[in-house]
C-alpha cells in the first residue's frame, strides 16, 4: 500500500512529564479512516506511567513485520526523536510496537520532535512516506491546575453578576498589577480550571479552596505563598493547610487552604498566589495569580417560600446565604403565625425546613429575629417577617425505584405507587421479548444520561 495516497494522522494522549501536539497531514484527499490512521499512545495509565517508567504504544495501520518477530526485542526502532533520546523497541503484534524510555533519558524543557524512520517499509514491502507524519511532544511546566470554592453558595443574584461584574474584575487585577489579557492567556495555554469569581458574590468568613498543582509541592510552602487579602485595606489574611487523612505531611500534588482567623463581614477579599517553587527542580510558577474571591456580606435571608410537595406535604422553607447554627436556643429566633401544632426546624446546609401540621388555606407570618446567628461567624442584622401561603400540590405519579424488577414466572405482577391530582389514568403494559431487555433498558437509561459535545 502507498501511504502517500492516504492521509496519515496521529492520535496522541502524553507519556509522562510531556504533552503532545499534533502536526496535520499534507493530504487531504481521500478521507481517512481509522484502518488508514498510525496512532500513538500511552501503554498504561498516567499513574502507572509516573511510578514506572515512560513508554508509548504505536499502531501502524497494514502489517509491519514477521509474525516470528513479535514479542521480541533488538530490532530497530520504526520511530526516531529529534533530539536523540536513548530507548527501546518491542513489537507486540504485526502491526503495534512499544516504545520504552529509561528514567532520566526524557529531559525536561526539552521539545522532542518524533518522525518515521527514512526509507520505513510495511511487510509487503510498501514505503511509508514519513513525510506525512510528526508529532512534537513539549515539557509540562509548573501550574496551578485547578482552583475551586468549595463552601460558597451561588444563588440568582451570583449566576446574573457573572456577566454584569466584568469591570470590576478588571480593576481588580489592575490594581494588582496583573493584566487581564496576560493571566487569561496564562489560564488558557495551561488548559488549567481556574473557577473565576466576581468581587460582588457572597463569601463566607472561612472558605475553603481546593487547589492542584502540575507538581507536589510543600504545604508549608503553600501556607507561605497563599493568602487572603483585603482589597481596600490591603491587610492579609494567612490561610493554613488542610489535608486528607490518607495524605502525608511532604509534597501533595492538591491541597485545601483557608484563612486561620475568620474574615470580617462587609469587605471585598483577593485570594493571592505568590509564584512559589516545587521542591524537586525548584521550578516556580510562571506568574503572580490574583482572584476575585468576593465580599463577606453578614447573614441574610434570601427567600422564605412555601412548598406543598406530593410525598412531604405542606411545609416552608428559609433560604440564607450561610449555614444557619443548628443550636436548639438559636432556632428560637425563628417563629410561625398562627402557631402550627408539631412544629419543628429542619436545618441543612443553606436552607432550614420549617414542618408542622400546615393549613394550605390558611397564610402565615414567618418572623426570623435579628441575632441568629450562622456557622460561618456571621449573625443576621436585621430582623424580618415573611407572608408565606401554599399552592396545591403539582400533579404527580412517584415509584417507589426507578427500575421495579419481577419475577417473570409470577402470574401477576404488583406495584405500589402515590398518585397525586393527576385524574384518572390509563395504563399501558407490553411484554418484552428475553432478547431485547437488554437494549430496552438502555434506551430508557440514556435519558438520565448527560449529554457531551
């Protein structure tokens, strides 16, 4: 076969320390297919891949050698680097070979260029152009990966800002001496998941933010080089290190961070990211990283709504921006008028469900008093009082599972289920073929699934 008749790509995934971009081929003309296509990839998973050494699995599309060559090593390599880099060739089939690198032969802040070897032939004797196929694979620098929030509520005022704050933003890495355009491209060359804040959304006065790095790095060092800061005052507020129980005290490649002291309510916070070293090649991070982490407004109520759900009933619920202190003397503060025999609080994490014998004809006055107070630190300043009435209950069919499996010997099948304010209803009910269950429940499984693009 003439490969210079057939478009050639390669599909590349990294080995280890190295990310890989891909070089078109010259011909457009026919169409490829995956039986056309020499593909390189990893041999293993990228963690097998760092605790051993690197290797890469290439997959020529016709037959290469003899069946008796397969399995074997010392036979010339189909794959040559630029620079030269000492390693070693397998073939595991007739068409797939395995290329190993011994630890210390891939050099860092090195640009490797891979090509075919000149004059490469298949086992039928067809050349292979090695014109028609490169790729380059480029040292993995040291980046901050991903930085989330993990305590802070979003509520509509947080999604609609998204998209109004801009401006400040750009004041704020301004005022940093961060320009926006350098750390954006930053963010997007690193392919990191940097979560991006508005100064305007609500913070807690101890949030948590996971951070992962592209390398380990010393907790100590990132308890040095993190911190929060004041965006007015510009006082700094030290952040400590926590870790997970299977985690040891050296280098972690993630780690959660927040600030030792509460910060105080009603002010605007930086999270800041001073360029720290990883230990191993005391490399550090290519710049200075400001974000917008938001203002420490006190405890507020966002909405007291009340809810008539099929299976739960008739009950209210207060919606707040920090977690509500679940202390029997603090949900005192909360109060229901007229009173509702079996009253009791439900609190959860932003919410706090209010359950009694409710009346849905009847409309109540919910007063929550100034001075509850929240598990972040902040109390609620002002006292307010709330209309709240009910709906009735949205129709409804609820199954006790998703899936109701039966044996198929039992002449009757049974099935319970709460029906509410749907009218009457007619069922359907067919027989499945052995053969098609498999594919039945499939079908109706892909609803639940999420779509990708």
């Amino acid at each position: 076969m003439n490969l210079n008749s057939k478009r050639i790509v390669i599909l590349i995934s990294a080995f280890v320390g190295v990310a890989a971009s891909v070089y078109p081929a010259r011909v457009e003309e026919p169409p490829q297919t995956e039986k056309d296509q020499i593909v390189i990839a990893p041999t293993g998973e990228l963690k097998q891949l760092a605790d051993h050494r690197p290797s890469l699995r290439v997959t020529f599309p016709t037959p290469m050698i003899e069946l008796e060559k397969v399995k074997r090593y010392g036979y010339q390599s189909p794959i040559v680097f630029e620079p030269f880099t000492k390693s070693s060739w397998r073939w595991v089939s007739q068409m797939e070979g395995e290329i190993n690198f011994p630890f210390g032969m891939v050099s860092h802040n090195v640009t490797y260029r891979a090509k075919l070897r000149p004059g490469l032939k298949d086992l039928a004797g067809h050349p292979v152009d090695p014109q028609n196929w490169g790729a380059e694979f480029a040292y993995d620098k040291f980046t901050l990966r991903t930085l989330r929030f993990l305590n802070v509520f979003h509520n509509e005022e947080d999604a609609s800002s998204r998209e109004t704050d801009n401006e400040s933003n750009r004041q704020v890495r301004e005022e940093a001496n961060q320009p926006q355009d350098t750390n954006d491209k930053a963010e997007e060359a690193d392919d990191s998941e940097i979560e991006r804040r508005n100064l305007s959304w609500e913070l807690v006065a101890r949030p948590r933010v996971s951070l992962e790095f592209s390398r380990d790095v010393l907790p100590q060092d990132v308890q040095k080089s993190v911190y929060f800061q004041d965006k007015e005052t510009h006082q700094r507020f030290p952040v400590e290190v926590r870790l997970d129980s299977h985690q040891s005290a050296g280098s972690q490649g993630w780690m959660i961070i927040e600030p030792i002291d509460p910060l105080p309510p009603g002010r605007p916070f930086l999270l800041v990211i001073d360029p720290l070293k990883e230990p191993k090649r005391q490399e550090s991070l290519p710049h200075l990283l400001v974000r917008p982490a938001g203002t420490t407004f006190p405890l507020k109520i966002h909405r007291i709504s009340g809810l008539n759900q099929p299976l739960i009933g008739a009950f209210i619920r207060i919606t707040t921006n920090h977690t509500i202190d679940p202390d029997p003397a603090n949900l005192k503060l909360i109060s229901v008028q007229p009173p509702v025999a079996n009253f009791n609080i439900v609190p959860e994490e932003y919410t706090l469900d209010l359950k009694g014998d409710f009346s849905t004809s009847v409309e109540y006055r919910v007063t929550v008093k100034s001075g509850l107070k929240s598990t972040t630190a902040f109390d609620l300043e002002k006292e307010s009082t709330w209309k709240v009435h009910f709906n009735p209950k949205r129709p409804a069919i609820i199954l006790p599972h998703n899936e109701i499996c039966q044996r198929a010997s039992a002449p009757t099948a049974s099935c319970s289920f709460v029906q509410v304010n749907t009218g009457p209803l007619e069922w359907s009910v067919a027989r499945i073929p052995r053969d098609k269950i498999a594919e039945v429940l499939r079908r109706t499984r892909e609803f639940g699934e999420k779509l990708a693009d």
